[in-house]
C-alpha cells in the first residue's frame, strides 16, 4: 500500500514526529462473567466480583474454569488492496447495515462495563463501547482476558477498545475479540499520566509513523473494521493531516475529542466543534463528534454544527444514564423551569436497575462503587453522612446498597430527572 508523505512544519515541538510523516475469548461462556482487571488476586474487597460467593470467601484465587476455543478464534487474515474510494465505500456500506447509529457511550475505563452499557441501551443508546483494554495484558493473560471483556447478545453494536503501541500484540489481541464486536477500536485519545508512562493513547501523536503501523497491522488483517478514537491538536491543519494519514491507512471510523491532550478537564475547557467540523469535511469515513455533550440539545446542536455522523456522551452519563432519553439533571433545568416537567425518573430508580444488571452480569464491586458515587452524588450533598456509611463500608453487598437507596428515601431525598414539555414546546413553535 502506497501511504502519501505528509510534510509537515508544526510549531508545536511537542508533537515532533508531525516534522517526519505524516466478548469473551470463550463463546462457551455465553459472554456474561466479568471481573477484576487485575492479573494477580484481588488485593481488597472492592475487587471482589458482585455474585460470586466462591470469591467472597476466597479472596486468594480467580481460577478461570473455561478453556479457549482458538479453532474459533483463528480467523484467516484477509487480503485487501483496495483504493481509498473503495475503502469509504465499505466503511459506509458497514455504517449503514449497523442502522447509522447516532446516540454511542463512550469509552471510559472501569465504567463503560457491560451492565453499564445495557443500562445506556435501555434508555436510548444505540451504540457503545467497551472500557480501554490493554493489549499485551489481553494477549498474554487469560485471566484478564475472562475478566475484564464481557458481552451479550443484546449487545450491539459494540466497538472493542485496546490501547496499544505494538502492531503484533495489537493484532493478536483484537482477533481475539472481533467475532464479538462490530469495530475493534484503537485509543489514540487517553490523555492521562498512565498513558504517558505506558507510550498508548494520545501520547502517540508523537510517533505518528507507529500510529500508521498500528492501524494498517489491523486493516490489512481482520474481518471486522477498524476504528480509531483520536484528539485534536493545537493546529487545525496538523488535525487535518492526523485525520487523513489514519483513513489512507485503512481507519473506518473517526471518533474525534474535540479537546488537545493537555485539555483534561471537561468542565474548564469547551470541545472545539469546529475541528471535529473539518475533520468530518476533510474525510470520506464517518465520522463520531466526542465533548461537550449533557444532554439532548447538545446532541442536536453537535450533529448540526459538526455535520458528524453520531455523538459520544462519557462523564454526562455516567451521572445520568437516560440522557439518550431524552432526560436531563437538574443543573441544565435552571431558567428553563416552565418548559420542563419532572420525567418520573430519577437516579436512584437508574441505580436499582444498574445493580439489578450487575446480578444478572456480575462485576467488580470497585466498579459498581464508582457508579453509585456518579449516580447519587447530588444526593449524597444533601445527606453526607449516607455517603460516609458507604464509604465506611470495606466490602458492599446488593442487600446493603438497596438498603441505603432506602435510607435516601426515608430521609425525604428525591431529585428528579427532566424531560423537555412538548406541550409547551409544540405551543411555542405554533406561536399561540
């Protein structure tokens, strides 16, 4: 495959390689068992698996009971030397039998699990992702592998996530997964301080060339598609080049972060929309807008302004899990009151569906923890010692965690989640 040299003079000496170039393992197991993430045992209770008694009294072991069918596994790596135009052609052909799905979770490590993103589906998601998995673990730990990758067939479409830095292990790791998944996804995106200690994520735009062998190690060797999730960089242009370097190297999918690498905080910086604009415009794959997105009018408002083919919502859902629903928490309520009415809905009736999910698809607890905290942290403002009982506790229980749920209750807490009043909207645009 011919790959067009990119010169380029980028300003920005921290990106200095733009000067060069520019489900399971084991479908026996019904893809529903999950655990720790860690490759030795748990070393405290919230790395207990939820409905595993086994592994409540015995912290000591994660002995795995499943063998690896890798006649399945063993997927023939297909010969493909196709143009760009056709390229595009079978990204979209790809995009449009998945129904253009629009409304996607995020990736976000230890959240994005399976209970989590079956939740999400039930209250309008039409696409997710898997946490981050990391690759070498994937391919050298059965452990990790059986614990840490679960789905269902319910489950879908799903983008499979890896961070990586080897094409090989990369590869390896993602034949693994793709009979599961309609997209094996590479992290090119994670901004944190583990990323730059482990050379994944965003902090590969600093070797773009490992970046171009990554991605066609997967395009040339699978049967399912690649995508890849990136941020922007400080110049438009650079983004541009990143953008059109990673579809010539057989990228199906664009998802773009509208924040640089050293933007980490939502909250302080806006997503620039316009990049993801010219990312789209620059492009002939689909493309996924990623920030700035907390509720419904953000969606529209991002598809209109980017032209993107669908949104990722991340921290937003994390406290609201029926945003794609059309519900909103009560921060993005104020000055709009008379317009919006209580959805009948609130946190903690999400949160007992979200545990009654985790019985049916156990998880770690440090996992489930997590989310009770995002889910009912408004709450826990109004009544803090409720938290510090949670807090208190070193190792939780379903029995425990509905019970406090009550206690809330009991203690007259309730904060609805809104929906729009069509009412008053359809009498606005009638102009009555």
């Amino acid at each position: 495959m011919k790959v067009r040299a990119l010169a380029l003079s980028s300003p920005y000496p921290q990106y200095p390689s733009l000067k060069a170039l520019i489900f399971h393992p084991n479908p026996l197991m019904a893809l529903t068992q999950t655990a720790t993430i860690h490759s030795h045992p748990p070393e405290n209770d919230d790395d207990l698996i939820c409905g595993d008694p086994k592994q409540q009294g015995e912290k000591e072991n994660l002995s795995s009971s499943t063998t690896e069918n890798t006649a399945l596994l063993e997927v023939a790596p297909p010969a493909r030397c196709l143009s760009g135009e056709s390229r595009a052609e079978k990204a979209w052909a790809h995009w449009n039998k998945l129904g253009r799905p629009k409304l996607i979770v995020a990736p976000m490590v230890d959240n994005s699990e399976l209970p989590f993103r079956m939740l999400c589906r039930k209250y309008g998601a039409e696409a997710a992702y898997t946490p981050m998995l990391h690759s070498r673990f994937f391919t050298e730990n059965e452990k990790y592998r059986n614990q840490e990758f679960t789905t269902c067939k319910e489950d879908r479409p799903l983008f499979v996530q890896f961070c990586a830095n080897d094409p090989d292990i990369l590869l390896e790791a993602a034949r693994r997964v793709e009979p599961y998944c309609d997209y094996v996804d590479i992290n090119l995106g994670c901004p944190q301080r583990i990323a730059r200690r482990g050379n994944y994520g965003a902090f590969l735009m600093d070797n773009l060339p490992l970046v171009k062998s990554l991605v066609e190690k997967l395009a040339l060797n699978l049967n399912v598609p690649v995508s890849c999730k990136i941020r922007v960089f400080p110049n438009l242009q650079d983004t541009l080049n990143y953008a059109r370097m990673l579809e010539e190297a057989g990228c199906s999918l664009l998802a773009v972060h509208g924040r640089t690498r050293d933007e980490k905080d939502g909250k302080k910086f806006r997503a620039d929309w316009n990049a993801i604009k010219a990312v789209k415009d620059a492009v002939r794959i689909p493309v996924l807008a990623n920030g700035n997105i907390r509720h419904m009018d953000d969606v529209w408002n991002c598809l209109a302004e980017t032209g993107a083919d669908g949104v990722l919502s991340a921290e937003s859902l994390l406290e609201n899990p029926a945003l794609f629903a059309g519900f909103r928490t009560a921060e993005w309520v104020v000055g709009n009151e008379e317009n919006s009415r209580d959805g009948n809905v609130d946190q903690a009736d999400l949160l007992v569906e979200y545990l009654k999910l985790c019985e049916k698809y156990p998880v770690p607890w440090r996992m489930i923890r997590a989310h009770v905290h995002k889910m009912l942290g408004e709450w826990f403002r109004i009544q803090p010692h409720v938290r510090d009982d949670l807090n208190a506790q070193s190792r939780l229980t379903f029995e425990f965690l509905c019970s406090l749920i009550d206690r809330l209750r009991e203690l007259g807490v309730r904060i609805p989640l809104y929906q729009k009043d069509t009412c008053v909207e359809r009498i606005s645009a009638d102009g009555l």
